[in-house]
C-alpha cells in the first residue's frame, strides 16, 4: 500500500501525504503502480463526465473532465508532452534533445503540440456515444499507463541521476510489482464495452514505436518522455475508438 500511496503523491497534488508518510524509496517504484493513479485520476474525469453531462453539453462534460485531470495532476504528463515536442522538434542530437527538455520554459513545438493534442482528443471524445464516455475515460487512463510503464523495461534512464527534474531514478519492476501493474491496468477493462476491446492493440503499437524512438534519439528515457508517451498513447486509443464507435454501428 505504501507504493500506491506514493504513487498517488507523486502523480496528483491532491493532499495523500497527509494520510501517511511515505519512505523515500517508494517513490522509486511509482511507474510500476501508475496504472493505480489512473484509477483515481480517470474515475474522476468519468464522475465529473457524467455529472456535467446531465446538466450541459456533452462538450463543456468533456472540458470539465479534462481540466480536472489538469488541476488533479498540475499538468504533470502535459509538462512531459510539452517538453517532450521542443526537444524532439527542436534538438538536433541526443544531448541537444536532452538539454531542451530540461529548460523549463517552453517553445513553439511545445505549444503547438498541446494545441493539437487538446483539439484532437476534444474532437474526438465528441465523436464518441457519451453513453460510453465515462467508461472509456477511466479504462483508457490506466490501461495506458500500463502499457507505458513498460519503458522500465525496455530502456535506461537517458540522463545522470542527479540530472533528474524531480530527483528520482525509477527502479525496473520485478515480477511481482508487474502482477500488481498489470491488475491496475486490466482489471478496469471490466466496464469496457466489447466491441472496444479490439482498440486495446493500438495503444500498444504506438508505444512500440515510441520507445524505439527514444532508444534511437536518446539511448534511453526520461520522466517527461513518460509523460508524452501516456498522453500519446492515449490520444491513439481515443482515436481507435472514435473510428471504431463509426465502423462499428
């Protein structure tokens, strides 16, 4: 519990670290119980989904849902997506790359990025049965960040230790924290309608991609490279779900 209480600290700003002091090591294995935050952070975008929806539009529902996820998280995973386009639009090389994701101010790559992942991801939430909507909110949310906490895996920290923005090294999960990450992740897909399940194979086909895309440029990840990589595999799993909610009628 203590890991899932870290990754709560670590992935919103909601007080957690009032209920229980949390040993710094914990906060080393927080990628391995994401999918966990997910659960709270997507739950709360379908509560606050449907709630809004049974008053107003459907598209002030999506705004709302999506700008609590912003207020829950500080904008965490959108600071990576940001930073993640100015070094990959911007750098020229590994450590061009790495030293203009550090920068904390943000470029025209980042700003066009986030306009574009906003207008993506509204219009097609807007595509989507808002009947479905608060279920595809919660299950896209951690199944995703399931599926990217497999970069532990896959590749190394790109950076020195003490190079880290927030001062922490993710440790590689073992057998048993991949058990806990995989319930996390699946276990929501319960509420996930059937003719969706097809959907699940693009969210990981783009994390392939994209952790071959950092092996290549990088040799390795970062914690705003994880960020992105959820945001956009997310994105992709609404998009094969809007073209899915059209095929299938």
């Amino acid at each position: 519990m203590n890991q899932i209480l870290a990754a709560f600290i670590f992935f919103t700003r909601l007080p957690f670290w009032r209920i229980k002091s949390v040993p710094d090591e914990c906060f080393k294995h927080v990628v391995s119980y994401w999918s966990y935050s997910g659960w709270l952070t997507g739950g709360i975008m379908a509560i606050s989904f449907w709630a809004v929806s049974q008053i107003l539009p459907v598209s002030i529902a999506i705004i709302t849902a999506l700008t609590i996820r912003l207020l829950i998280t500080g904008a965490l995973h959108e600071d990576g997506l940001a930073d993640f386009f100015d070094g990959f639009g911007g750098g020229r090389d590994r450590e061009s790359t790495l030293r203009i994701m550090k920068d904390s101010h943000i470029g025209t790559y980042g700003v066009l990025g986030l306009i574009i992942y906003y207008l993506l991801g509204y219009n097609l939430l807007s595509s989507i049965n808002p009947i479905h909507t608060p279920y595809i909110l919660l299950c896209c949310d951690s199944f995703c960040k399931f599926v990217c906490s497999h970069i532990l895996w896959l590749l190394p920290y790109a950076r020195k230790e003490e190079e880290s923005k927030a001062k922490v090294i993710y440790s590689r999960q073992n057998y048993k924290e991949e058990t806990a990450s995989a319930i996390g992740g699946l276990l929501p897909l319960i509420v996930l309608p059937h003719k969706f399940f097809a959907t699940l194979i693009v969210p990981i086909l783009v994390f392939v991609y994209l952790q071959q895309l950092l092996r290549k440029r990088l040799g390795g990840y970062t914690g705003d490279c994880c960020g992105a990589i959820f945001l956009i595999c997310e994105l992709a799993m609404w998009f094969s779900i809007a073209v899915a909610s059209i095929v299938i009628m």
